[in-house]
C-alpha cells in the first residue's frame, strides 16, 4: 500500500510518544520545570509592595529565560520587567576597560604607558602607575569615594569627574607601591574614562555607543553622566528604612567609568554573548579581557579586563557584581557551558550574586564539583574564645567579632559564620574564608581573611588596654589633612571620643585598645612623636591606608 505524501511527511516529523515515567522529561517539561525553580528562587522579592529584580538567562547563545521580579517604583505600583533598565553599577568597569582594549587595537595607547602621559594632573609621586595597574586594581590609588566624604561630601552628594580629580590629583600617599597588591576601587577605572575621552576625542558615552552597544544591537544600553536625565523605564531604587519599610536611595553621580552604566537583563546576555563569539573586537581581544592580571611576583590576580576570572564549583566564570544605592547587580558567565546569568536588582537587601549561583546550580548543577564543605559543630567556649577585635598591621583595618544567638558573626552584620573545620569559617554561603590561628605563647590570636583576591589580609587580636574616661581628653583638639583640604574636630560626646567635620554627621568612634578607635568612616588611629605627645591622626578602612591628618590645636574642654 502506497502512503500518501502529507503521511509520509506527517511520520517523518512525528515526535515518538514515551509514556510517563517510562524515561526522562521531555524538552519542555524540562525545561519548564527549571523556570519554575528560578521563580521560586526570586519568590520573596515577588510581591507588589517590594522592590525586586529582573533576570536573564541564556544557553548557547539563545535566550532560554527573561523575566521580572517585584516593583520597579513603589510610589506609582510600576513592576519590573526584563525590559527595565537598572544602573549596572560596578559592571560598568568591564565596557571602560573594553574601550581601552580597542584603543589599545586602534594602535591609539599601550597598557604599559605611564597615566601621566594622558592624566598629567596626577601627583608624580616617584613611581610609575601604567594603564594596566588602572586596569587589574593593583595602582594602589586611594578610594575616590572616600576621599570626597573625608572632604566634607555627603553620601547623597552628587560626584562629578571634576570632584574626582580635584580628590585623586591632590594626594601624596597611596596604598601601597604599584603592582605590589591588588585592591578593588573605583578611582582607576574614572581614571580610565577620563584617558578613552582624551584619547580617542569623544565622551565614553559616544565613544561604547558607536564601538560597542550599536554593533551588538544593545539598544537599551548607555552611559549616563547626568543622573537628572529622563530615562524611560529605568528603576528606582530603595533601601530599608530601620522601622520597617522602604525608602529611596538613588545613585547621584555625574561621572562614568567605574559606574554609571545602564542596561537591562536583554542587554546584558547580548554583551556576555560577546565575551564567546567576539562578534565586536575579535578573538585576540577578547582573550585578553579574560586573563587575569598578575602582580609584580607573578602572582595571578584573578581580575581581568574589568571582569572577575575564576571558577566556581569547578567550573570557570568570567563575572562581574555592582553595588550602588539601592541597586545591586551581577552578571555571571560560565563561557565553556556557554551559559550566562544577569540579575538586577533595586533593593539593598536583595543578594543577586547568591541568586545568580543558585540559578546557574538549576543549570548546571549535574555538572558541577561539590558544594561548600558541611558546616562542623564547635563547643560554645571555642566560639567565645574568637570573639573580640582584631587589627590589620598592614591596612590599619579594624574588624570586630561576636558570639550572637550562638553563632558567631561580624558586629553589626547579618550573616552567621559556618565553622569548615581547622579554625576555617565562612560567612554564611559566601565563598571567603576567616581562618583563625590558636594564640602561641605570649602572642595574640591571628586572623587570616581571603576574600575574592588571591591574597589573605593578616590581623592580630587587640589585647591593649582601653583608654580611662579622663585619657580620653589627650585626644580632642583639632586635625588638619591638606590632602583632602579639610579640618576635623575631636571631642568628647556622652563620654566618647567623636570626630566631626563640615557637612557631615558627627562620627562616635569606640575605643578598641591603645590609640586605636572605630566608627563609620574606619579605623581612626591616633599617632605619637618620639616624646610620646600625640601629634595627629590617621583614617583607614578596606580602600584607604592611613591618610593622615596633623594636630594643629589642642583643646581638653568636654563639649
């Protein structure tokens, strides 16, 4: 019997029937259930009354899943959608570095000149800083953020590139010599910004539309260097107010490079799709925005081209988080499954880069090493032992430890540290490592945090006694810094020392042992002459070494 035409083409095609149970899902069942997974993940950031995100996920270059989260504006009930566009925040630094990357093909620059060719503004200071150190966080600029509030700007204050320079040209020290360590910071990449505007003759703005976001078909994509611009459909943004409910916290800077860029999830996979297939700057290029910069003893940073080059769970990623306001951010690619993660969020609270692991575990979880290592139970009297406060000899750093709720944990931070086992904690599911070292005899416990960086930062645990009510008094009067071009006041409030300066709220510092104090700003440590008479002060935390202010009057008055 002859089949007919219209059959034989019906059979050809015909999807054969596997009844249920008898072998894996079908396609999409499959993959149905896998979406399902990534809403229940997003599920607490779904409600009408919340900030959320928006997600994109793509697999071999195809786009598998967009979808949003929660409200982009709470005052109008506007939700987000994968159409929103969020500030990308610090995944911006990987499109500045891209456009160093095809000037430096244009012939235009080499990584190894020296910032003064292009920036002359900045302070010789003896040692040379290239475009690479800019570009692999090992320059050892101070933090321009920090430099501006210890100049009297306000967190909400808007920061321009002019701000930035005036801060960056005006300092003397550093954190340490170029090339020596690596230390995240947003300075080198407004720097990088300010050399692709002097260099090629156009704003980064035009410069990334015309080489970068056209070519890719990344409409939704740009520069913004006026935060008082209409942008149609970009998000607010919100933090948590301390009695419950949200309160707006934008982002008001009017510079670009380490920020400022703006994109949706869409976008986004787009460009990720282009750190596989280099569509836009070919292969050489993109091999070199995938290698990690290396220290000066060879040391491998694990920090490429503007991206994070590591793995995660056995399986290498090229990534990027943003933090700014209320937004937080996280583009994440797992280039040999050819699968790419975006999440953007408008809630200070929301963990998108948690959210983005959890997500790629739904993908390729089959695929992946082990998880953390289980936690390891530890007697309470152990726990106890490790609590107090420890100092960094090398940063000045300050970090304080407690025992709450049985756990012990980061004063006045959320998470709960796993115990691993050998005096190796983690906080909560991050991948850092706080390994303590048990006290040797007649010296301190020692602490060694290993964050993203392949470095560990030392600390020691403070055992100095805390200064009496009436020493308090040697420490008040007042303190000069020209390099941020400002005076600061040191006096006694209810008791403790507190420091205070123009345009900014009084800073309480607490008393840790020795001359050394805490507060909001970072450690606050008070220096002495060779008589033993104090003779000024400096400011550290994470991105700022011992920027120093001298004494310039004493004053013993309480006030």
């Amino acid at each position: 019997m002859r089949l007919s035409r219209s059959l034989l083409l019906l059979l050809a095609f015909a999807v054969p029937w596997i009844p249920r149970g008898a072998g894996a899902q079908s396609p999409r069942a499959s993959q149905a259930s896998r979406h399902a997974r990534v809403d229940a993940l997003f599920a607490p950031w779904k409600g009408k009354g919340t900030p959320g995100c928006a997600v994109g996920i793509s697999r071999d270059g195809a786009v598998d899943y967009v979808r949003g989260y929660g409200m982009s504006n709470l005052e109008h009930d506007v939700p987000i959608t994968p159409q929103s566009i969020f500030p990308v925040a610090s995944i911006t630094k990987q499109f500045t570095a891209f456009a160093i990357r095809l000037l430096e093909q244009d012939g235009k620059l080499s990584l190894d000149d020296d910032i003064r060719k292009y920036v002359p503004e900045m302070p010789a200071g003896g040692k040379t800083i290239t475009l690479s150190h800019l570009m692999h966080h090992t320059s050892g600029l101070r933090e321009q953020g920090q430099l501006l509030n210890l100049a009297g700007w306000r967190g909400d204050d808007q920061y321009t590139e002019e701000d930035i320079l005036w801060a960056l040209t005006r300092q003397r020290g550093s954190n340490f010599e170029p090339g020596a360590e690596v230390l995240y910071g947003n300075a080198p990449y407004s720097l990088l910004a300010i050399i692709v505007r002097r260099v090629s003759g156009k704003p980064l703005r035009e410069f990334a539309a015309e080489r970068m976001f056209k070519p890719l078909g990344m409409t939704d994509t740009f520069f913004l260097g006026d935060h008082t611009e209409v942008v149609p459909r970009r998000v607010s943004g919100y933090g948590p107010r301390p009695d419950g409910g949200w309160r707006i916290s934008g982002a008001h800077v009017d510079h670009y490079g380490s920020t400022s860029l703006h994109s949706t999830v869409v976008d986004l996979l787009k460009w990720n799709q282009n750190l596989l297939d280099a569509r836009v700057g070919g292969k050489a290029l993109i091999a070199l925005v995938r290698t990690s910069g290396t220290l000066k003893d060879g040391t491998v940073t694990g920090y490429g081209s503007g991206v994070f080059v590591g793995t995660y769970r056995g399986l290498r990623v090229v990534r990027h988080d943003g933090m700014e306001g209320g937004y937080r951010s996280e583009a994440m690619l797992f280039p040999d499954q050819r699968f790419a993660v975006a999440a953007l969020c408008n809630g200070a609270p929301i963990d998108p880069t948690e959210l983005v692991r959890k997500v790629a575990e739904v993908y390729l979880g089959d695929v992946m090493k082990d998880a953390l290592p289980p936690a390891v139970a530890l007697p309470a009297a152990a726990l106890d032992a490790l609590a107090g406060t420890y100092w960094s000899p090398l940063t000045d750093e300050v970090v304080r430890l407690e025992v709450k709720a049985g756990a012990l944990r980061q004063v006045g931070m959320p998470k709960d540290f796993i115990h691993m086992g050998d005096g190796a904690f983690r906080p909560g599911e991050s991948l850092h490592v706080w390994r303590f070292s048990p006290p040797a005899a007649n010296a301190p416990r020692a602490l060694s945090i290993q964050d993203a960086w392949p470095t560990s930062r030392g600390f020691i645990q403070v055992s100095e006694p805390l200064p009496t009510a009436s020493a308090l008094a040697a420490y008040t009067g007042r303190y000069r810094s020209d390099e941020v071009d400002m005076t600061y006041t040191v006096r006694i409030v209810d008791g403790k020392l507190a420091i205070r300066w123009p345009r900014r709220d009084e800073v309480v510092l607490d008393a840790i042992g020795g001359d050394r104090f805490v507060g909001s700003l970072g450690t606050v440590t008070f220096t002495r002459a060779a008589s033993g008479g104090l003779e000024g002060l400096t400011f550290s935390n994470r991105r700022l070494r011992r920027l120093r202010a001298e004494r310039v009057e004493v004053s013993l008055r309480p006030q």
